[in-house]
C-alpha cells in the first residue's frame, strides 16, 4: 500500500463529519480555479477539487491547460500522486481503479 492508499484509507475511516471537514480544508488549498480550462460553468457548479471529488460533471469537457502537476495540496499531502490530470479524467482514486 503506498502513500495515497493509506492516505484515502485514513479518511475513509473517519466519521462523516470528520471526512466533510477535511475536505473543507483541502479546498481552501484547491488551485483548480486557477487552471485555464477551468470555465464560468465550473465556477458557477462551485466545482473543484476534482483530484479528490472526481471530473467535472458537465462543465468541462475540453482540456485547455493544467495545472494539476504544480498543485500546492498535492505536493502537502505529499502521498504519492500517480496522475496529474482530474477534471475530465477522474479523481486519483476513479484514475487508479478504486
């Protein structure tokens, strides 16, 4: 088991209201609207997050640019990312079958 597996392990262990709240924070660090394929659509869905939620539901279907590689939450959570492109892809978890 690497880093992010027993990362996504720990929070899958937590109460729900812990997990919520985690994910609060990790989207104060969340450099996706940043990115410039993210669009008015994503902004407007309040979208985001997409490494840990999943893609974008139907805002953005055309990569236009990322930024997912130089993301400050990754790099902090430091577990070992695989992939590096969310918002159409999937989250790292969808990415890596889990």
């Amino acid at each position: 088991m690497d880093k992010f597996e027993q990362k996504v392990q720990e929070v899958m262990e937590m109460s729900e209201g812990d997990r919520n709240n985690a994910i609060a924070e990790f989207k104060k660090s969340c450099i996706c609207p940043t990115c410039p394929t993210y669009n008015e659509c994503a902004k407007d869905a309040m979208e985001g997050l997409y490494c840990v939620l999943g893609k974008s539901e139907s805002c953005i279907t055309i990569e236009k640019g990322c930024e997912c590689p130089n993301c400050p939450l990754a790099q902090s959570l430091d577990v070992g990312m695989e992939n590096n492109t969310y918002c159409i892809r999937g989250s790292e978890m969808e990415q890596r079958g889990m």
